[in-house]
C-alpha cells in the first residue's frame, strides 16, 4: 500500500525548515548504509547527533503523531528518529530494500520496519532526477511530491532514488513499526477508518450503523495486533 499525505508540512514550516537545514554538518551517506546498500548510496546526510536534526526530527514527529490520516494508515507504535539527506551533482541510491530490524542504541531500542516514509522538503521544480521508485506487485511507481508532501509505503519493498542531475533533493525519511504487523490487514483497517471518517460528518452522533462499523474495526485491530 503506497499512500501519498499531502501537506505535513505547510509552506512556511518547509521554508524554517530549508532555512535550519542550511546549517547542518552534513556528512557522506555511505556512513549509515548497510553492507551491500553502501555500494549504491551516493549522498549526504546529517547525522543523528546534529542538534538540527534532532530539532526539526522532533517537529516532524510531533506532527506524524497528531495526523489522523498518518494514524489511520500506519498505526504505528513506534517511529524511528527522521533522518535527513541531501541528493546532488548525480547523488543517488540504487535499488535496495530497508534492513527488517533497525538498531537504535542511544535508546536501546530495536524496531522491525514495517513502513518507510519519505517528507520531501524541496519544490519539484528545483531539481531534475530524485524521484523516488517503488517497486510494488503492479509495477514500479515514480514518486516526486511537492514539498511538504509525505508518501509512505512498505519497508520490504524494492526501492531507489534515482541520480539527481540538477539543483538539490532534500528529504527526511523516517521508518515505524506498526501495532499491526501484517500489511493486508492495514489495508483492510486504513479502507474500513477512511469509510467511517466519510460517513460520520453525515450521521447522528450516535448512529447505530456508524457505531457497529467502529466496533468491527477496534475488533479487528483487537485480532491483528500483536501481542
């Protein structure tokens, strides 16, 4: 399930946020790749440490966290601190997929990746290449979203970034263990909350039918969810 979330970001927090960014200590990607990732990542990042990117982080999860639609789609548990990289002169990063199990020792936490996500932070019209591909059962998918834009889609699935040839790509990307490990059964518990939310404003408060609908769906969530 590929779910684009327009406007995280409205256009005066992408501005404060390009603004922080300028400032970073911006480092060689290849640093936080995996083994076999390393040879087909080409780009800077800011390292978790950077007070910026911890700053602007936090700002991004506070939003992700009061977002109906972010809840809806993900029902995550547990969100990993948002990275931020930079793609130019060519920077790109081949076909690969995210590691399973992400290792976080500040915190001594380890979360499985069920969902990736990708803020982007630069007007589409600045830079030439830097789409994002998503390889899903239907074909390969071209993501360039406007700034402040979110898509968010399966961390097993095959992706890459392909080679920016003019201007700067500037992104966060976070990843998040969901309460629901399964993701056909998020499908079917995104389709069933976005039904509920359309038919609510139209119904009394205290309709039966929307109130059945709400207890199948806090059942299922209730069957699905890990222990």
């Amino acid at each position: 399930m590929l779910i684009v979330i327009e406007n995280l970001l409205d256009s005066s927090e992408v501005a404060a946020f390009r603004e922080r960014l300028a400032a970073g200590q911006w480092v060689d990607g290849a640093d936080t790749a995996g083994s076999r990732s390393v040879a087909v990542k080409q780009n800077l990042q800011l390292p978790h440490t950077d007070p910026v990117a911890r700053e602007l982080g936090n700002r991004i999860l506070a939003k992700l966290g009061n977002h109906p639609e972010f809840v809806s789609a993900s029902l995550a548990e547990t969100i990993w601190p948002p990275v931020f990289n930079l793609y130019q002169d060519g920077g790109h990063y081949g076909t690969h997929s995210d590691a399973a199990l992400m290792r976080l020792p500040d915190a001594n936490l380890t979360i499985r990746s069920d969902l990736s996500a990708t803020i982007f932070l630069s007007d589409p019209d600045s830079y030439d290449g830097g789409e994002l591909l998503i390889e899903e059962s239907f074909g390969a998918q071209a993501v360039k979203l406007n700034a402040g834009d979110m898509v968010l889609y399966p961390s097993g699935s095959l992706h890459q970034v392909t080679p920016v040839t003019r201007g700067q790509r500037i992104c966060a990307i976070t990843w998040m263990q969901s309460a629901i490990a399964s993701g056909e059964a998020r499908a079917l518990l995104y389709d069933l909350d976005q039904s509920i939310r359309a038919l609510s404003p139209t119904r009394a408060a205290d309709d039966p039918d929307i109130d059945r609908l709400v207890h199948v769906y806090h059942n299922l969530v209730r069957r699905w969810a890990k222990p």
